[in-house]
C-alpha cells in the first residue's frame, strides 16, 4: 500500500480540492516526469490557469462481462458501452448530490474572483473544477471518435488523455481503433474523493455504480441530451450543500426505478439497505458529504480536518501492516496486544 511507502512526516492529502496554493504560481515546481510527460505539462499550462490541473478525483472502470458479450459485433459491443456512457451522463447529478466532496478552495486556489461566492456541492465537478472544458460526443462510437480526433486536429487538445470527460470509452491502444476493436471498459471520472474513506470512495459508491449500470443496459435509453445532462449536472454542483436538491423529485423517482429494478434481478440485502439509505439522504441534505464536510470548516479551510484524516489513515495502515507483518512472520499477535492497538484507531 502507498501509505506503507511515505516517508516519516508524510501524509496523503484525503480531499479533492488542493491544499492552499502560492499566489505566486511561479512557485510551484512542475513534476519532474519524463522529457515528453513534462513537455506535455509545460504546453497544456499554455491554455490553462495551473491551479485546474490540481483538483482529484476517483477513477472507477467499469468493463462488462465478456460471457454477456462473446457472441456479440464489436458494433453491438460499442453499442452498449455508448449506452452505459449516456446513462451514467444523463444521472450525473445525482452522483454529485450524494456524493459531492469539494464545497470550497483552500487559500488562493481560485485568483481575483474566479471562483463561487458561496459554498457548494462539488467545486470539481463544476465548470470551475478539473482541466480541459472540451464536450464529448455519445451520440454513437463514430460520433465519441471523430470529436476527439478533429480536437486534437484542430490544436483544442493536446492529446487522446487531454480529453478530461465524467465518462470516457477505453481500451489498450489509440482511440482509432474502438470502432474495429471495440470498447474494453468504461472510466467514470465523476466522483469527489471521499474524505471518510481510507482509499477515497465507499462501498455504497461502488455499489450504487454497478446497480446503475446495471440498470442501464437492460432498461430503455432515456432521450439523448448531453447538453441537458451536463446543465443539471451543473446545477447540482453549484447548489449551497445544506439546502435541499432542486432535483429532489427527479433523484427520488431515479431511486424508485432503481428499487423497482432490484426487486426483478432480486439484489441482496445489501443492495436495498443501500438504497434506503440513499432514499433517506435524498430527503435530508444534511447526510450528504458536501454538508458533512461544511461542517469541518475551520476559518474558511478544511486542512485542520483534512489532515486528521490523514494522520487516522496513516495510522491504521501502519497497524495493519504491523498486524499483517506478525502474521507472516509466524507470530500471532496476543489478544491484548490487538485490543490495545485495536483502541488505538
């Protein structure tokens, strides 16, 4: 694990706004990657202000069961994964709502005004967060193809990775080939670091996610507006995290379905415990993660939290690996010794 790995003094940052920047944004050193990684940095800081190359997110790929798909075209395959594309697009918003975790910007990330006047849901998943504002296509695999190749002609990206979408279609090799290839797997990028878990997402997120796109590929596609998904998406992001969603109605008829649905693939308990829960949060803002954290502000800053979190995180992974180390070492640790270390988190 990288915690394992820090050297003493060293934490991980749990939150996926930066901490307080230099004003001076001269300051800040450049990662000294490979010649043509940090060429890549030096030419993309060209187009863009540095302090929206440094907001973090969870990555989640999601990739379909080859047995569902064995005897399908790539054209079919394709297909599919355009469809979970725009289910996971259309529903955005409700991921930001539930699990938003970027109400504000430590000190001088946003300059002279740049950003919100008030605290909101998720910073980074709003027009003021991540990189490139370059809009994909998913009306098809054509379509998602030819939008990122003519944006790489046409110098508005830098690269097939500069394309910094919630959701991108993947597999080994350069995008040219998805159409005669296929897709592999789907990357969402639309999810906040969760500051309460040791690894930056829960197990409700990843749950929600499977049930979602599961949902997605056996229900009937929702009309295609990607212009609509990313307005109500918006929205969302930039609501004040202690007031209700305007979009309550339209999150809890989105569970209703989802419920409806579990009951026909008959989920486990934990599915619907999970969408209890979600049910429940639905109607009480103060649940959500963007309000929780409200919460923890210090002086208009989260670091005083952010970095207790980091120091109980590092904490309980060098137990472990303490714990993990006797084991295998052929020592098996004494009851005291693990309920006195046990207390100790």
């Amino acid at each position: 694990m990288l915690r394992n790995g820090l050297h003493p003094g060293e934490l991980l940052w749990p939150l996926s706004m930066p901490p307080a920047l230099p004003r001076e944004r001269k300051l800040i050193d450049i990662a000294h990657a490979s010649a043509e990684k940090r060429q890549y940095f030096f030419n993309w800081l060209k187009s863009h202000e540095l302090q929206e190359a440094t907001p973090c997110g969870m990555h989640v790929n999601l990739g379909i069961n080859p047995k569902l798909i064995e005897n399908l075209t790539i054209a079919e395959i394709n297909q599919l994964y355009i469809k979970l594309a725009q289910g996971f697009l259309h529903y955005r918003f409700v991921l930001t709502y539930f699990f938003g975790a970027s109400p504000l910007g430590e000190k001088n990330y946003f300059l002279d005004s740049q950003g919100p006047e008030k605290l909101v849901r998720s910073i980074r998943q709003s027009k003021y967060g991540f990189g490139t504002k370059y809009t994909g296509e998913f009306q098809d695999i054509e379509h998602y193809q030819e939008r990122i190749l003519s944006g790489i002609q046409r110098g508005e990206l830098l690269a097939e990775h500069d394309f910094h979408s919630p959701v991108r279609l993947r597999r080994r090799g350069s995008i040219k080939e998805l159409h005669i290839k296929g897709t592999e797997y789907l990357e969402l990028r639309m999810l906040d670091l969760n500051p309460w878990s040791s690894v930056g997402i829960s197990s409700d997120e990843l749950d929600l996610l499977l049930l979602m796109a599961a949902y997605f590929l056996v229900t009937p596609a929702s009309t295609y507006d990607l212009q609509k998904f990313n307005q109500l998406n918006e929205e969302v992001a930039l609501e004040t995290p202690t007031e209700q969603c305007q979009y309550q109605d339209m999150i809890l008829a989105f569970l209703s379905s989802l419920e409806q649905f579990a009951a026909i693939i008959q989920v486990n308990q934990r599915g619907y415990d999970l969408l209890g829960r979600l049910i429940k949060i639905a109607h009480q803002p103060d649940l959500t993660i963007s309000d929780r954290l409200v919460r923890e502000i210090q002086n208009d800053s989260l670091t005083p939290f952010a970095i207790k979190q980091s120091e109980n995180f590092q904490t309980r992974s060098m137990l472990a690996h303490n714990l993990y180390k006797g084991f295998t070492e052929g020592r098996i640790p004494s009851a005291q010794e693990l309920i006195h270390d046990i207390s100790a988190l």
